[in-house]
C-alpha cells in the first residue's frame, strides 16, 4: 500500500511540474517571440515600427495615394496607422477593404510584421457610419454607475472590432477641474475617486479577458499626464501644477490603470511646470515604467515631437526634439504626417545619441501589443466580428445609459404640485439652437472629429424636437429653432411672445454646438448672449419654462436662472439622447443623475467641492458637485457605525437606511464624503470616498453598506507621502452626518 502511495505521490508531482511547464510555456511565448523578432530586425525596421502615420497623409483632395500609401508600409515598413481620410466615416465593409489592403502590403516586408491601426472611439465607435454613439464621459459620470463605463466600452469594442481596427485611444484619465477646456466633456468630472473608478471599468470592458478574441481591443490610457487643467483654459497650452496636486488628484486614475493592466498610454501635448510632458522623463520613464512598472507601449499625441521645435520651443529641430523624446521614454511617433521622425531617428541611433537598447526596449513594447492583440495570428479583418456590429441591444444600451445620466437641477412647484413631469397633453413650444441639432447632443468625435456634420449621423439619430413629438403628438409641438445649433435671430427671440399664446410651457433647447479641442476654445463660460436673450425672452411670457442643457462643460446661466421653473442637465447623451431626455421631462424615465463637477454660477468662481476648507464661505456654485433632484423623495435614516474609532489594519462598516417616500419608484445615487477634521495640512472641504446607487420602489427601504479602511482617509501631506493621520474624521450621507476618530 505505502508503495502504491509513494508512486501516485511522485506521478502527481511529475503531474504537476508538467503543468507548470506548459503555463509558464504559455505565457512566455509573447515575450521570446518578441525578442526572437527584435533580434532579426535591422535599425531601419525597428524605427518603422515606431513610426506611426495618419491614413489622410495618403489622400489629397480625396484622391488616395496608393504609390505612397505601399511605399510607407513596404519600404519604410510603418507599424501603425491611425485615423480616417480628412475624418468622414467608413462603413464596416469600407473598413474591411482599406485594412486588408494595408496588411497585404506589410506582408510584402520582409519580416511581414503585421500593422497595428489606431482610431479614437471614446464614446462609440467614431468613424464607422451607423455605429451606436453613448454619451460623454462627463455625463456618463452623473450615474454613478462605473458599470455602465464596462458596458459602453465592451459595445465599443465589439463595434471598433467589427470594422476591422484592434486599438482605441481611450479612456480619457484626465480629472475635468477647469470648466472652460474644450475637452471637459471627454472627463468623467472633478473629482479623482469618480475618474479612477470609471476608467478603469472602460479599460475592463475594452479589453476583456484576451485581446485574441475578436470582441476586444487595446485600450490607451490618456493624455498622460495634466492635460486637463491648461492655466488657461486653452486646449494645449502650459500647466502649472504643484508636485502635490499632481499626486493627489491626477495620477491615482492613470496608477489605478496601470494596475488593471491597460496596455497602452498616449501622453499629454501640453506641459506641466515649463516641462512639455513629451520630453519629461521622470514621468515617462522613472515613475511610468520604472515606479509603476508600466510595461506597454507610450505613444506621442498628434504632432507632439514637432511641436517641441515648433510651438514649445524646447528644441532647436526635429532631430533634437526626437532625441528628447525618445530618451525620454517614448516608443511611438504618431509623426503624423512624414517621414521626418523616420530618418532622424536612424541617424540618431546611428550617432550613438540614442541607444539601440532604447530602441529594443520601444520595439518590444510595440510588438507585445501586436502579439497579444492577435495580429501575427490574422491581421486581417476577423469577418465573424461582423456579427458584433449594429445590434438593436446596442440602441437599448444608449438609452439607458443617458437616462441614467439625465442630471434634474431645478423643479419648482406651480400650484402644489412640481413642475416636472409634464403632462403627455400639454402644449409646448420648444425653442432655442438645441432643438434641432444632433451635433449639440453628441459633441466631439461623433462620426467626424468635430461632430457638426449632421447629415453623417445614423438615420435613426432624433433630435429633441422630434423625440418630443413622437411623444406627446406633433399637434402639441410648436418651435422657435434653426435647423441646425447657430445664433439665434432677433425675429426669432421677438416671435416667441406669440407663439407661446397658447402653449402651456416653454422647452428651452439651449447650450453647446459640438466642438473638439482647439476648435472649442472659449474665452467665456457664460451661455452666448443670444441664447441669453432668448431666455430672458421666454421667461418674459409667464408661461412656466423648462431649460434642457446640452453642453460639454457648464455654461454660465446666472443671468437668467431664476425665472427659469425646470432645469435638466443632459450633458452630451449620445445616440438616444433626445429620447433619454423627452422620456424625463414626460415622466417615463424618473432622472437620478448627481452633477460630477462644481456647475459655477460666476466666472470668476471655479472652485472645486474638494477645495481646501479656508474656501468654505467662497464655495458658491450655481449647483454644487452632487447635487441632482429625483420625481420621488427619499430619507436617510441616521448613519451607523460598526465602531466609533477605525484602527490602523481594521475597517469600518457604514450602515445607512434610505427610503423612497414618494409615490415613484426611483434610483438613488448614495455619495459618501468624509471630512478630515484636523489634518497636517489644509484639509478639503469633503472628499468623495464611497458611492453606490440603488433602486427603491415607491415606499420600500433598504439598508446600504460601505466598508472604509485607512486608505480610504488618506491624502499626500507636505512631504509628498500619502498618509492617513490620527484624528477625528466626520462621514456624510444624504443630510446625515456622524465623526469617528482613526488611530
Ligand atoms: C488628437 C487628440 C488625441 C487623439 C489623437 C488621435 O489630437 O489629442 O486624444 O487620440 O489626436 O486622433
């Protein structure tokens, strides 16, 4: 018997150091393929793989280049390219042709390297007509929700997939904490917890669980890293953040994403403190790679080692600029235009002014994202992926998700009774430049770049007019709107007295028309002074009116806010935009979104919710961060705690009783702050720690939990440590509020 024992022992270990084998086996391929690979490949090769150019350098006039287009790929042996031809939208099957196209040429090199194709989907997939458009980031964050994040991203993905492309540049990690950026909308808002949360659920849903399978992509990180706070105000331009600041605020997402293993990163074009980030290497390679221990691939923003000769003026020429960057710890170009970065580049390496092992360790890098994305495999088309695109779940999707965005800022009571919901009888007119746009309700990257060319939308893409007929009957509509998101006329603003005769309230359309980057550079938060003028004009009639805001960061409204009856904020909604918005203010839909910035009332007055507490008296924004109203009530029972005093290694469970008062079902969006009483240096005003978000039917209750540990209290002090001090700490919930002490 014991022979028989020590045998099945020595089987089962021989068993075990087997599997072991081949799991190691498994994982290590990708990194001996990559080195047996980088170790065949001439200079001139591995800089093509660093070389990324965009696919309009290729056309002129519209007319495609195909000489210059194989002489690229073949003879320079380009590894990626990125974007569409001057930004109009490809259908799948045109995707299918331009991408075969491209992989049969890189079959002609000599080493066959497949290309790697980058696009930007970051709230849908962009440039493939009839693909599904959610909303913004900037709303998507009102739901508190970070699985919605997951669900768009995976739809996203299966979208991107479908038309043949393995690589997105997205999500945006950046903290939305100055209102008048151009990209605010790209943000999930101010506060740090929100963004982390959120963009590390897109990464989840964009790659999945291998990058192989033909419903994921890479995702990219970005911009890396203080993009979002230009001093400004101005796409691209300098900014000034203290060491701290950046600890405590803007690296935690970009770490968080690191962590969640997020295999790409693109980096900021700006500059932070007089350094552009393109060249600074502490960041890019001490804390990025070697800190963190990021392994992917860092790619350039558009044009960025250019712009360090041309607009940063921290480099005497291209070939210096290169230098810089690439010492720094940059692996792709995304040049994008020529050859320029190419051939100074293979100079550089060949001067001893960059090292080849810089130039091993860039090229690994790319290539493991192209090993592990499956394109050695089939770097073509996967045309079983055809299947993912366009499905009527997706619309369903977009629906839901804008509802849940959907911000209700302002429903007064008329008569006893609140304002909103509107009756499915009532009699409206709807005007302003927002009524008829679907550029204002998809903004940036909505089939085209800058999203205004409304004739590319998909056919099925309402406007809020039209949503709103469908609901309450076109006999009950009457409007005062452009065709499309423009000033609004002086006839226009003097017509609104007779036409709102016999309605029985006004639907003010009013905010933004689409914009990205540069192109929305404002020098003013205030609203435009026609749609000013229209408000004011509406309000004139005494006829109850309701504002639906459609804009990518918070205009200023103070002008007019008070006679205004009904506010709500619908951000950027996407797709189903008009339909999320028209099933709130007619009841079907009950909103539950909580703003995820400070909405200022002046702008002069930008402070953030998590500013330090000596601004407690100068916090007065138009809605603060958080706020957001629902059609039921709801109660919080007092907040319990497990213990009053949270030890070092221990934790401390939060009870807290919510109730739905009303007579409507509704979700509740719970926001845990805490307060550090007393800290070494100047404490917030409140910190986000916790969130949740919670169905109640009309009448029922339920009891939510949140588990804080020591981590949860912690901050960066004045040696750049993140630390939890002992101290009285107070929780807030809702209109509760109770202190314990951590020791
Ligand atoms: C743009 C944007 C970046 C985008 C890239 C490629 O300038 O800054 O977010 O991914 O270029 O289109």
């Amino acid at each position: 018997m014991k022979y028989i024992l020590k045998k099945s022992y020595q089987l089962l270990l021989v068993a075990f150091v087997l599997l072991v084998a081949c799991k190691q086996k498994e994982t290590q391929p990708k990194n001996t393929e990559v080195t047996a690979l980088v170790s065949k490949m001439t200079l001139e090769e591995k800089v093509g793989q660093m070389t990324q150019i965009t696919l309009s350098t290729f056309y002129k006039k519209g007319v495609f280049q195909e000489e210059k287009f194989k002489k690229y790929i073949i003879s320079n042996g380009i590894g990626s390219i990125l974007n569409v031809n001057e930004s109009e939208p490809l259908s799948v099957e045109e995707w299918h042709e331009l991408i075969t196209k491209i992989q049969d040429y890189a079959k002609e090199t000599r080493l066959q390297i497949p290309v790697l194709y980058g696009i930007d989907a970051i709230h849908g997939a962009t440039y493939t007509k009839e693909a599904t458009l959610f909303p913004h980031n900037i709303g998507l964050a009102a739901s508190r929700n970070p699985k919605l994040a997951f669900e768009i991203a995976e739809i996203t993905a299966k979208e991107v997939r479908a038309s043949g492309i393995r690589w997105n540049f997205d999500p945006v990690l950046g903290v939305g904490r100055q209102p008048l950026w151009p990209r605010f909308e790209e943000t999930f808002g101010e506060d740090v917890l929100l963004v982390s949360e959120f963009g590390t659920q897109a990464i989840k849903g964009y790659e999945g669980t291998d990058l192989k399978n033909n419903k994921n992509v890479a995702s990219c990180m970005k911009h890396f890293l203080g993009y979002s706070v230009p001093q400004s105000g101005k796409d691209r331009t300098p900014a000034y953040i203290p060491e701290i600041v950046l600890r405590e605020i803007f690296m935690p997402p970009f770490k968080k994403a690191v962590e969640t293993g997020c295999p790409t990163i693109m980096i900021n074009s700006g500059s932070i403190n007089g350094v552009p980030v393109h060249i600074n290497k502490t960041l890019l390679t001490d804390l990025l790679k070697n800190e963190w221990g990021f392994k992917g691939l860092v790619v350039t923003d558009w044009e960025d080692i250019m712009y360090l000769y041309k607009e940063h003026n921290v480099a005497k020429d291209n070939k210096e600029a290169v230098k810089m960057a690439i010492n720094a710890g940059i692996e792709m170009s995304m040049v994008p235009g020529k050859l320029d970065f190419y051939n100074d580049l293979i100079e550089l390496v060949n001067e001893g002014e960059v090292s080849m092992e810089r130039i091993d360790d860039a090229v690994s890098r790319i290539l493991k994202v192209k090993f592990d994305l499956g394109l050695f495999d089939n770097p073509y088309p996967e045309k079983e992926a055809v299947a993912n695109f366009g499905l009527a779940s997706y619309k369903e999707t977009a629906l839901k998700t804008a509802e849940q965005s959907m911000t209700l800022l302002k429903n007064e009571t008329i008569n006893n009774k609140p304002v909103l919901p509107l009756n499915k009888n009532s009699k409206v007119l709807i005007a302003g430049p927002g009524a008829n746009s679907l550029a204002t309700l998809h903004g940036s990257w909505s089939y085209t770049w800058q999203g205004d060319r409304e004739h590319l939308y998909a056919e099925s893409t309402l406007t809020i007019k039209e949503a709103i007929q469908n609901k309450i009957g076109k006999e009950n509509v009457t409007s005062i709107a452009p065709n499309k998101f423009q000033e609004i006329t002086t006839s226009e603003i003097k017509s609104v007295t007779q036409k709102a005769k016999n309605v029985d309230c006004i639907i003010l359309c009013l905010g933004e028309i689409s914009y990205a980057e540069t192109r929305g550079n404002i020098d003013d938060l205030e609203l435009s002074k026609d749609q000013i003028e229209l408000a004011k004009a509406a309000i004139a009639t005494n006829k109850p009116v309701i504002l639906v805001l459609t804009e990518g960061r918070p205009r200023i409204v103070n002008e007019f806010i008070e006679g205004i009856v009904g506010v709500l904020m619908a951000y950027r909604p996407g797709s189903e935009g008009a339909n999320a918005i028209a099933n709130v203010l007619f009841g079907d839909y009950n909103p539950s979104g909580k703003l995820p910035f400070s909405y200022p009332k002046y702008s002069g007055n930008l402070l953030t919710y998590d500013a330090p507490i000596r601004n407690i008296k100068t916090y007065k924004p138009q809605w603060a961060f958080g706020e957001g109203l629902s059609y039921t009530s709801f109660e919080f029972g007092e907040i319990e705690l497990s213990s009053k005093t949270l030890n070092e290694n221990g934790s401390l469970t939060v009870k807290v009783k919510v109730s739905n008062t009303g007579k409507m079902d509704g979700d509740l969006v719970i926001d845990l702050f805490v307060k550090d009483l007393v800290a070494s240096i100047i404490p917030p005003m409140k910190k986000l720690r916790k969130f949740d978000r919670v169905h109640l039917k009309a009448g029922e209750s339920k009891a939510v939990e949140f588990i804080l540990n020591k981590d949860d209290l912690s901050f960066v002090n004045a040696y750049l440590k993140r630390v939890t001090e002992n101290g009285e700490f107070e929780i807030l919930i809702g209109n509760k509020a109770v202190k314990f002490n951590y020791n």
